[in-house]
C-alpha cells in the first residue's frame, strides 16, 4: 500500500508500477487526502484498516519542499515520527518526489531551493516536463541508475546532516520503496 501525497507526477509514477506488477504483486494506492504529511500518514492508516487483508507493507510518500520551508520541514518530521509509532515506512523526498525523477538521469547534490528548480533540471531530460506529467515509460528503463544514485546520495549527504531524512539536502528515500516493489516482484 503506498499513501501519496502528490495527486499527479508521484501518482502516475506509481500507477505505472501497479500496472507492470499486477500479476505478480498487488499494489493499492488510496485515494489522495491531501497534501499534508500527517494527511498521508492518516490515509495510509485509514486504507489499512479498510482492506480486507493487512497489506505486507505500507507506505507514505511525501516531500518536505526543501530547506528554506521551516513549518514544512516541522510538519514532515512530525509525520515520519507519526509512520513509525505506526508501523508505516517513510519514502521522503528533499525538497520534491522530481528530485527522484532526476536521479533517473544525472547525479545531484546541489543545493535545490525548491521544487521548481528540480523541475528545471528534469526538463533537459524529460522536455515539457511538469507536475501531472506521466514520464513513468521514459524513467522505467533508469530506475536502477536512480537507485544507485539515491543511495549514494544518502551516504554521502548524510556526512554533512544529522540521520534525520529532512536535513539530508538534496535526498530521496523513494529509492527504497521501488526496491521493494521490485523485490518482490
């Protein structure tokens, strides 16, 4: 079960994982509540209570839209806090899920300010790029390179922050969501 924060760009990127695994591993996405992270972390509380049978994992996915937003950053770790007492496994990203996209493409660590400035940078790979856009098809074929790139990131960012996911700038955890989806499938 992976509980979104994004409606659009995360949405289609996971939907397309749910259609290239669905017969070998069920996927749900609830439907989007909002954007707030504690909102992501209720969805995701509410839809496993709601299902049937427990799902073996459950995920939120959410951003802290970077640095510079202080009451965000508050609002992520009270969520990430808030998952764990749960049970519920954290894919943050610092600042935005399109720093994610990027790591298909290009090793980062620059400072982002925000997530328009990712976007910038996803546009000389994925032209016309914007929230909403489904680039699941072009991403799908570099998601090993993403994940070598996340991990490395982490390692590194991590030298220079705490171990707490919202002051590792520039970082994504989602590499380890898609790693688990791709485990068991």
């Amino acid at each position: 079960m992976i509980a979104l924060e994004d409606e659009r760009s995360a949405r289609l990127y996971f939907e397309g994982f749910r259609k290239e695994l669905r017969a070998r591993r069920k996927v749900v996405i609830p439907d989007w509540s909002g954007s707030d992270p504690k909102s992501v972390v209720q969805a995701a509380k509410k839809a496993r209570q709601e299902e049937d049978s427990p799902p073996d994992e459950v995920w939120v996915v959410f951003d802290t839209e970077g640095e510079q937003n202080v009451p965000r950053q508050q609002a992520a770790r009270s969520a990430i806090d808030q998952a764990r007492s749960l049970g519920i496994q954290t894919a943050v990203s610092n600042p935005t899920f399109e720093y994610w996209l990027l790591l298909h493409f290009e090793w980062c660590v620059k400072t982002l300010a925000d997530g328009a400035a990712v976007c910038h940078l996803l546009k000389k790979h994925i032209p016309g790029y914007d929230k909403g856009y489904d680039c699941y098809s072009i991403t799908r074929p570099h998601v090993q390179t993403a994940i070598e790139h996340a991990k490395r990131v982490f390692t590194e960012r991590h030298r220079y922050s705490s171990n707490h996911h919202c002051d590792c700038h520039p970082c994504t955890e989602v590499y380890r969501l898609v790693e688990s989806l791709l485990s068991e499938a």
